[in-house]
C-alpha cells in the first residue's frame, strides 16, 4: 500500500512540474492548462532528456575513442622502441661475431675492389662496410646462379698477391698467431647401435670424427709446398678444402643441437662408420641412399597424372632425394662426399674392392 502511494505521489509530483513548467512559459495567466499545452510541455522535456543522453554517450564514445588512440599510439611506440633494441643488439651481436682481423678486411676489402679505408672511418665501421657489402653481395646472388668456386679462387689469388707484397715489404702476417686454439675433441669409434640406445652420443661422435677429417685436410692443404700451393692445380685444391669447410656447417650445427633428423643421421653414421673402416666402397652405397634414395621416382614425384598414384604411403623418407630438397643439404651432402675422397686418399682401403 505504501508502494502504491509512493507511486502516485510521484506521478502527481510529475504532472504539477509539467504543468507547472507549462504555465511559466506563458505570458498571460490562466486557471487552466489545456491539454495540448501539457502534451507540448512533456514533449519538450522528453526531447530535452534525450538530446542530454544523446550528448553524454556521444562525450563517452569519444573519450573511449580518445583512450583507444592514445592506448595504440602508446604500443606502435613501445614496438618501435622493442625493434630498435632488438636490431641495435642484432648488429652488436653481429659487430662482435664479425671479429675478424685488420688484415684480413684489407684482404676481402681489395679483392671486391673497394677502398680499404675511407676517410675518418675506425677499424670498427670498416668491418661493418666490410660485413654490408657482402650481405649485399650474397642478396643479389641468391636471386639467380652463382659460381662460388670461381668467387673463392679470385679471392684466394688475391689473397695470395698481398701476402706476396707483405713479404717483399717485410711485414710479418700474425694472423695465424692470434686464433685462440680451440680444445680438441676426442674421436671414437661410431657404433651404428646407438641410433637405438644413444642418438645424443651418435651425434657428437659424427660431430668429432667429420671435424677432425676436416682440420687434417686443411693441415694437408697447408704443409704442401709452396710451388704447389701457387700452381692451377693447388689453388683449385685450397678452394675445394675451404669451399667443403664452409659447405659443411650446416650439418656440422645440426648435430651439435642434436636436431638432425633420424633417418639422415642413420644414413651419414653408416658413412662415417664405413669411412673409419675404410670400407669407402660400403659409404658410397650409403651416400648414394642419403643423395639420391632408392625409390623410383628419386626426386620424390608422386602424382603422374589426375588420379592418385597406388602405394603412394609406402614412398617413405628414406626413399626421398634429399640432395634435391634444397641448396643447403646438397652443399653439406656434396662436403661429406668430398671428405670421403679424401679420406680414401689419405688412409687407402686394405682391400681394392673397397676403392669407391
């Protein structure tokens, strides 16, 4: 009951507000408010109250709309920021892994037939001009074919020219005295039973044995005699010792992290195995399987035509071309083939069948 007369006392209070409103806008006064007046009165404050809840929400939106702004102006801000430390600690990072020395960026610097130093310029900014040339340079030859060999021997005869000119000048080349030795690594004996038991250690087995091929070929290259180093002959062996050094670290990174995948690692740890056994006729049935695979369509084709090609699951990993995946694994897989040569070589096999 108290509800109800709450209800019509404010319904009461309403209608004399209008009509009070009502009779103030007129000029002349009268006993009496018409009907029409009291539905234009109620008309105007209803107009009134929507045009000030029209303006409240459009202030809210456009707060709102302000807040959102500024909340994306503050992150394209903070991003930008994020991205400049990240690319000023990538070319720290860079800087501080392009370490090489003075006289080598004179080396690379006039073999590309540009200044060794320009004018006010550090030996810090010459090795990052040094470091963006060769970016540039290896961008643009990633668009079509390039000759790598031929690039690497240019290099290495112009090499050869400034160590000639630093002994006529008498200056001594220090370069080999800085390297810091790194520790050797042991090589054991592989064991094809821990592609089951161990992979971890499989890998730093392979890991150590193709790193100490590599280091003995290059001790090769450099203990031959210097009429030999300067023939045709010589220079294509350097370029090919250091092409095969360089080719490889894909392969050699891979097993470091232990991210090599299963199949590959059994088909390189039967080449090393049969290369530690001078069984150099068995590794090259096995690179033979890691190049080219075993399968009738090599380069992996499965689909001859509209209709789907029978046993197409049976076409296993195994059975794929990996030396036509791509660009990387046919330079590292064509390293390990030049590593088995010289090998054979080097340790010839007891037996002529196993001559590959």
């Amino acid at each position: 009951m108290d509800f109800l007369k709450s209800v019509i006392a404010d319904e009461i209070s309403k209608k004399r507000k209008i009509i009070e409103s009502a009779t103030s806008k007129r000029p002349e006064k009268k006993k009496f408010v018409s009907r029409a007046e009291v539905e234009r009165a109620r008309e105007e404050e209803y107009h009134r109250e929507e045009n000030e809840r029209i303006a409240r929400e459009e202030e809210k939106k456009e707060k709102e709309k302000q807040r959102q702004e500024q909340a994306k102006r503050d992150q394209e801000r903070q991003q930008a920021a994020a991205k400049e430390n990240l690319e000023n600690k990538e070319e720290a990072v860079e800087t501080e892994t392009f370490n090489i020395s003075r006289q080598e960026v004179v080396r690379r610097l006039r073999a590309k037939g540009q200044p060794v130093r320009l004018f006010a310029e550090t030996d810090k900014q010459c090795r990052i001009r040094l470091r963006a040339l060769e970016l540039m340079e290896e961008h643009s030859e990633d668009q079509g074919q390039r000759n790598d060999f031929m690039r690497q021997l240019g290099e290495m005869e112009e090499g050869m020219k400034l160590d000639a000119l630093k002994q006529k000048g008498g200056v001594v080349d220090d370069t080999n005295i800085k390297k810091a030795k790194k520790p050797e690594l042991v090589v054991e004996p592989i064991t094809l039973g821990l592609l089951q038991a161990d992979r971890d250690r499989l890998n730093m087995q392979i890991y150590a044995y193709l790193v100490h091929a590599q280091e003995e070929w290059a001790r090769v290259m450099e203990q031959r005699p210097e009429e030999e180093k300067r023939s045709g002959q010589g220079k294509r062996a350097a370029v090919l010792q250091k092409q095969t050094a360089e080719y490889i670290k894909p392969l050699l990174r891979q097993l470091k992290r232990r991210s090599l995948e299963p199949d590959i690692l059994a088909r390189v740890a039967e080449i090393t195995h049969h290369m530690q056994h001078r069984r150099y006729r068995d590794a090259q049935d096995s690179y033979l399987q890691l190049s080219i695979g075993n399968a009738p369509w090599p380069i992996g084709v499965t689909m001859v035509g509209i209709h789907e090609r029978s046993a197409r699951e049976k076409i296993f990993s195994s059975q794929v071309a990996h030396v036509l995946n791509d660009e990387t694994s046919r330079k590292w897989i064509q390293s390990v083939k030049r590593l088995m040569t010289f090998a054979q070589s080097k340790y010839p096999p007891d037996t002529l069948s196993q001559i590959s």
